[in-house]
C-alpha cells in the first residue's frame, strides 16, 4: 500500500473535457472494459453474492461525472452521467482515491477513516464490492490494453507516464513498491 497521505487531485484539464465531451461513448467503453473484467475474473461477480443485482454509484468528487455501475449477475453495465443517479450504495472521493482503491494501492479502511472515501446507503453492499475487487486484484490499465490490440504497449507507456506525472495509481503497483 501507498503510505502516501495526500490523495492527488485529477487534473483539471481533464475535468474541462469531460464537461464537454459527449458520455455515450465513455459509458460504452466503461462497460466494454467491465464486460472484459467479467469473463476475466468471473469470481469477482460471484464474490458480490447477494449484491450481484446491486446498483453502485461511484462518484469521482474532483470529475463532472458519476458512474452507475450494474453488476447484473456478472454482465455488468456501466452508465457515466453528469447527473446524480440512484443506487443502494454510493462511494465518493477523489478519482485517484477510488482508482488506488481498485489497484491495491490504497487501504480501503484507511481511505474511509480519513474521510478521503466516503460510503452512504448500504454499507454491506459497498464492503461486498470492496472484498470482491480486493480479491480479483485488478489492474486496469492491464485491461484496457489487453482490449487495444497492436496499440497495447503504446497505451500501458502514456497509462505509466500519466501515474508518475499525476500521481494517480493507474495499475497496480509492483509487488515490491506495494511494501
């Protein structure tokens, strides 16, 4: 885990663009990219157990946007809209937050008691996602190149060089710099 204290802020370039940008093509590539993560760690849906059918709102507090995220049994869907959206738990903070939560880079419990992450409406279903992504040990930006065929290695080079530019965890940390 990062023993980092400060979460960084996602730049404000592009918080701008996603003012602007249309989020159709965004939910869609979101939800291609959870689809992947489905057939590739399928226990990550049957973790979720009785919350497998649960809406979740992510809300990135320094983005214009929120994320629905379906789960649908393991054929997730994901919805980014500019509005607020319902769910049976909601989880906010910074994006770098949320990401580093994702990647293993962050405590969870940590993140929480900080007050860096905030958990409202169902407590147990947002410590389900927790345990069920801890488990799987994602890696997105891995993910998202696996989907970007010739253009793989060009994609993890700008994910690695955004992370040390930015400070936002963007894949998960090598085994030795997470102690």
């Amino acid at each position: 885990m990062l023993t980092r204290t400060r979460i960084p802020h996602c730049p404000a370039a592009l918080a701008r663009l996603l003012r602007i940008l249309p989020l159709g093509p965004l939910s869609l590539s979101l939800t291609a990219c959870s689809r992947r993560i489905a057939r590739r760690h399928p226990g990550l849906f049957r973790r979720l157990g009785e919350h497998s059918r649960t809406r979740f709102v992510l809300d990135p507090t320094d983005l214009p946007v929120v994320l629905c995220l379906d789960p649908n049994d393991g054929l997730p869907s994901v919805r980014a809209t500019r509005r607020s959206c319902d769910g049976v738990a909601r989880i906010s903070g910074p994006l770098a937050a949320l990401l580093g939560l994702v990647h293993g880079a962050y405590d969870g419990d940590a993140l929480f008691f900080s007050r860096d992450l905030v958990i409202e409406g169902d407590t147990a279903a947002a410590l389900a996602l927790r345990n069920a992504v801890d488990d799987a040990e994602l890696d997105i930006s891995q993910e998202i190149a696996a989907m970007s065929g010739p253009f793989s290695g060009l994609l993890l080079q700008a994910a690695g060089f955004a992370g040390r530019r930015t400070g936002v965890c963007l894949a998960r940390p090598a085994e030795d710099a997470a102690w």
